[in-house]
C-alpha cells in the first residue's frame, strides 16, 4: 500500500488503477455530455457563444489561423 500523495488512484475494489488526471477528464466528458442532452430535453435554448473575440481583435489577422499579418 502507498502512503502519500499518488496519481495514480485505483478503480473500485480491484485491482485496476488509472492515471487520476485521465479519470477525471472521462468523468468531466461524461458530465458535460448528460448535461447537454438534459438541458436539450427540456427545452433550454442555447445561449450566445461568447469565446468568439470581439471583431476590434480580429483585424490585422488571417481568419484561417488566427496569426498577424505581415
């Protein structure tokens, strides 16, 4: 048995273990996922996508990539 902090977490009562960042990044997908398809089944509308910038930011740079013009 390891004592201490460790990434690496076992999987119930087995013997199985896994990466501790890899498993909260499935828990995370699987969340967002379930979350997204309850929120459509009961008709939530979907909002703005606010991680566009604003179009004061976007002159000077090529659309297809983002980097400035030379």
């Amino acid at each position: 048995m390891r004592e201490g902090f460790s990434s690496i977490v076992g999987l119930g009562s087995g013997p199985l273990e896994i990466y501790a960042g890899l498993a909260a990044l499935v828990l995370n997908l699987i969340v967002a996922m379930a979350g997204t398809a309850v929120l459509e089944r009961v008709g939530v509308p979907r909002g703005a996508d606010l991680t566009d910038l604003p179009s004061r930011l976007t002159v000077g740079r090529r659309p297809e990539t983002g980097a400035n013009q030379q």
